[in-house]
C-alpha cells in the first residue's frame, strides 16, 4: 500500500493528466496525517526530478524541430538571476508541480535537476502537509490559507517584475 501510494504519486507528476489527491483521504486513514503526506511529498519530488530528466532528454528534438518555440518559451525569466533557489520555491508553490517540472527540463537552461528536487521538496511541503490536513481545517483556516498563498504569490510576482530585464541582464552577463 505505501509503494502504491508513492508510485502514484511519482505518475501523477510524470502524466499531468493524472492525480492521486482523491487517494489521499484513504492514505491518511490508513498511515495518519504526518507519514500520507511524507509520501505524498517524496512521489512529488522523485516525480518532478523524472519529469525534468526526461523533458531534458526531449530538448534536443524539440529544439531541431520547432526552434521558435524554444526561443519564445524562455522560462529563466521568472527565476530571479541571484536568488534562483528561493525562486524555483516561490515558483513551485505558485504553479502544478507536473508542469512546471516539465517545462524547466524542457526551456530552462541553467536549472539542475539538484534544484528542482531541492525547489519540489520545499515548495511542496507546505502543500503536502496542507492536503493531508484540508478535511481537519476550519472553513477559516482555509480562507486564511487561500489568502496566504495569494499573498505570496504576490509579492513574488512584485519581486521579480521589480527586477526588470536590465537587472535580469545585468545579473545573468559573464565577467
């Protein structure tokens, strides 16, 4: 049971079309709240390091038949050039896991695979934890949530826009 769980998880990343959120009550009533969302938390990130590998391996097809899209689909732009973890954090707290995991293999040119587990199992923390506590919650306490996570999405977005692509420039150019 614990290997299926974390298995689906891992797929839910690897095929965006998929979700095992429906499974996550079941998972708490079996293993409690704390281990359903550690697993949930661990298929996440083994996932979306999977989805960015192979995404990598399909950049050099794509880039050979459809170079326009690899020009236009510049993904480094939202990750901030000096704070590129505390970046990949904000980004992953602020869009699906699958996607975003795909799209850096995919666009990103300076991302890692270290700093999309590292972005995944941060980012995805609060959510994993969140989602196995959601059915506990008071409606308030899930208004405040929603809040909060507007709120930092927010100031991100603010953050990084403030940047400008002069400093982005300016931060990204060689010695």
């Amino acid at each position: 049971g614990l290997l299926g769980y974390f298995g689906s998880s891992v797929l839910a990343v690897l095929v965006p079309a998929l979700s095992n959120l429906p499974l996550l009550p079941l998972a708490v009533t079996a293993w409690g709240t704390l281990p359903a969302a550690a697993l949930l938390l661990a298929g996440w990130t083994v996932g979306s390091v999977l989805a960015f590998v192979l995404a990598r391996l399909a950049r050099g097809p794509v880039e050979r038949h459809m170079p326009a899209v690899m020009r236009l689909a510049d993904i480094d732009r939202l990750i901030h050039p000096r704070h590129r973890l505390w970046s990949l954090i904000m980004l992953r707290m602020s869009f699906p896991v699958d996607v975003l995991s795909h799209a850096l293999g995919l666009f990103s040119q300076r991302t890692t695979w270290v700093e999309v587990a590292l972005s995944t199992a941060i980012g995805g923390a609060p959510f994993a934890a969140l989602f196995a506590f959601v059915p506990t919650l008071p409606p308030g306490w899930q208004a405040l949530t929603l809040g909060l996570s507007v709120g930092g999405f927010a100031v991100y977005a603010l953050w990084i826009l403030r940047a400008g692509p002069a400093a982005v420039a300016r931060d990204t150019a060689g010695p």
